[in-house]
C-alpha cells in the first residue's frame, strides 16, 4: 500500500479494517467512514468568484483559459484552499471540458453560461462523438500534479490536505449537451431519453467512456478523491432515474472506485433519489440543504458517508444566525463517523469571504469528535 498521507490510491471502503486507524488524511478518512479527530470542511466552489484574488486572475483570462493553463488553474486551487484554511482542494476545472475532445464546441456568455453551438439531437449526431481524444484533457491532471506537489507535506496539525478530481454524471453532462446550455425543464433532453433508446443508450456509453479515462487521468496525478457531480439530477422522478440514468451512473461509480479512491456522488434537489443514489455504490453522497442532514443520511443508509449541507445562501447571514446553522449541520451528524461539512451546493458571487472563513473556524472549533461519539 502507498503512503495514505501523501495520496490515497487504494479504496477501503469495503473493510473498514484495511487501513491502519493512523493512515490517511481528514477527509479522505470521512470519505470511508473511518475515524476522525473532527469533522472535515470544505467548499463547493470554494475558488470562485466571491473571492477578490480569483477575480484578480479573470481580469487577464477567461474562465477556459484558466481551467486550460495548469500554473493558473493550479494555483487558483491552491489560494482559494490556503485562504480558507479548508481539509480540500478541489481543482479549479469545469464540467464540460470533455465536451471540447469529443467533438463538441462549447462557450460561456455573459448572463448565459455555458453554451453548447450545436446541441446533440440525433442518433448521427451521437455517433459521431470522439471517445478517444481523452489525452487533450491532461491539462487538468498537470493542474492536480502542481496542487499535490504543493501540498504534500502534512500541516501544522499534522493532516495532510485532501486533493479532489471531478466530472460530471451521464445525465447531467448529456442535458446540457441537448439542451444546448442550462436548462430549467429539460424539455429536449427527456424527449430523446424516453423516446430514442439507441440514442440514449450510445450517449450514456460515449460519456462514461471518456468520464472514466478522465478520471483516470486524475487519480494518477494525484487525486485522492473524485466527485462527481449529477447538478440536475433532482429535475428527474425516481421512476426516471432508475429507467434511465441509474445503470450508467453506477457503471461510472464503480469504474472510478476501481482506480483506488473513493467517490463522492453529488446533486441538487435530490432528496427523493438518495435511496435510490446511494444503489450507485458512490461511498459519499452529497447533500443539499432541502432536507435535514440527519434524514438525508437515513434515506442514503448507514453504510454512506454524506457531505453537507449548509444553504449557501446562509453565509450572508448575521453572524450569530450563520453560527446556529452551522452548529446544527454539526449536531445532526453527531459525531458518526463519515460526515464531511459542506455547502448544500456552491458559494454565490458576493459572499463575504470572511464569513465562509468564520464557518471553517466553527467547524474546527465545534467539530471536534470525541472518541466514539455518535456511534
């Protein structure tokens, strides 16, 4: 076995017994419901807009640019998580990056977002999707290389900062692929999944092909976890997504797992899919914060760490109102090993960075797990 602390390579959630109590980072550690000191924090979209150093960097490049260039997206991850003080990194990437090697042209506009030119909306256009220009996506894992190296050596408190790779799920990735961009009814994307089953089918295997060699490529550059993030997952029923995104979602989940890290499956509004999410094997489910982070983890089941799951929206709060909040997320995961604080979804533009700074202190100062507490 490899060093846990320096990167974690190989997955234990199957017997809780195969790692040493004393091995692994913080948060790589939660991920597989082993014992921690406290609970682990960090941030979906921790680098990001709201803070004035990232800004900084947009004034001379565009958001692929930054994602594209591995010293900018690099040390963007590595500000964000140094500022904050956070358990993670998580790299500074997007979503639709394998769109670009598969033969799909994408931008972002002002007030729109990403923008597919020409949406996927046939069998012929499916088809001719690549699966295999992965290599043009090794930007991204030169970018996690830089944010290993650097934070290699274990901090003061002698944890080691986790590293986390991402993609996108089949069907979040095919939805903006047939919408064309964001969506908030999914009108074109449900009309090919109930009604072109090649279509679907070849789409949902194109996709976890390359997802899967992008992982790859992640994990050897030193990611010790991959999420994987289904953002609009919640616009399906759990008949829908059992139909129709259940199977290749786990084909990714368990292919990923394979590489030896642990996974975190995400999304928004999903509250009634976690039981049937949770049937994907990811070892962490991700919360939003819809639903208490107590009945989240019922419905995910006792064999699954959660991350979450604070309404990001609640960082503009006073700061005894944030304070609360935070100590309730706290005491509803009391203590059970394979609680990771987090966001119910990303920091928003004008968020206070002091504010999100103070949660990682609370977090610190509350979270601290006395030995078998919650069991």
């Amino acid at each position: 076995m490899e060093n846990l602390p320096e990167n974690t390579r190989n997955h234990a959630l199957e017997t809780e017994t195969s790692l040493p109590e004393t091995s692994g980072s913080r948060f790589v550690r939660a991920c597989l419901r082993l014992p921690v000191d406290r609970t682990p924090v960090w941030f979906l979209r921790q680098a990001g807009r709201y803070m004035p150093e990232y800004m900084a960097v947009r004034k001379h490049h565009s958001l692929l640019d930054i994602c594209r260039t591995p010293e900018i997206a690099s040390e963007v991850t590595i500000t964000a998580a140094e500022r904050l003080g956070v358990d993670a990194a998580i790299i500074f990437a997007d979503l639709l990056l394998p769109f670009t090697p598969m033969g799909l042209d994408f931008e972002f506009v002002n007030g729109e977002g990403p923008v597919v030119n020409t949406p996927v909306r046939s069998l012929e256009h499916v088809q001719a999707l690549r699966t295999d220009r992965t290599d043009d996506l090794r930007y991204v894992a030169s970018a996690i290389e830089k944010v290993a190296k650097h934070f290699n050596a274990p901090r003061p408190d002698g944890d080691t900062l986790g590293i986390i790779g991402f993609c996108g799920a089949p069907f979040t990735l095919a939805s903006y692929m047939i919408e064309g961009g964001s969506s908030r009814n999914y009108v074109e994307t449900k009309k090919i999944m109930y009604s072109h089953d090649a279509t679907w089918a070849l789409l949902m295997e194109k996709l976890v092909t390359v997802l899967v060699a992008y992982a790859e490529q992640q994990v050897e550059a030193g990611a010790d976890v991959i999420q994987i993030f289904d953002s609009w997952a919640g616009a399906l029923s759990v008949s829908d997504y059992r139909q129709y995104c259940l199977a290749p979602t786990t084909e990714l989940v368990r292919r990923v797992k394979a590489l030896g890290v642990p996974v975190i499956y995400f999304g928004v509004d999903t509250a009634s899919l976690l039981p049937t999410m949770r049937e994907t094997t990811a070892d962490v489910l991700g919360l939003d914060w819809r639903i208490p982070l107590d009945e989240g983890w019922r419905a995910a089941g006792a064999g699954c760490a959660v991350q979450g799951n604070l309404d990001p929206i609640t960082l503009f709060a006073p700061e005894d109102v944030l304070r609360d909040r935070v100590q309730e997320v706290l005491n509803l995961a009391n203590g059970r090993p394979g609680h990771i604080f987090n966001l119910g979804h990303g920091i928003v533009p004008g968020t206070p960075v002091d504010n999100v700074i103070r949660v990682v202190e609370w977090v610190k100062e509350y979270g601290v797990i006395k030995p078998h507490a919650g069991r």
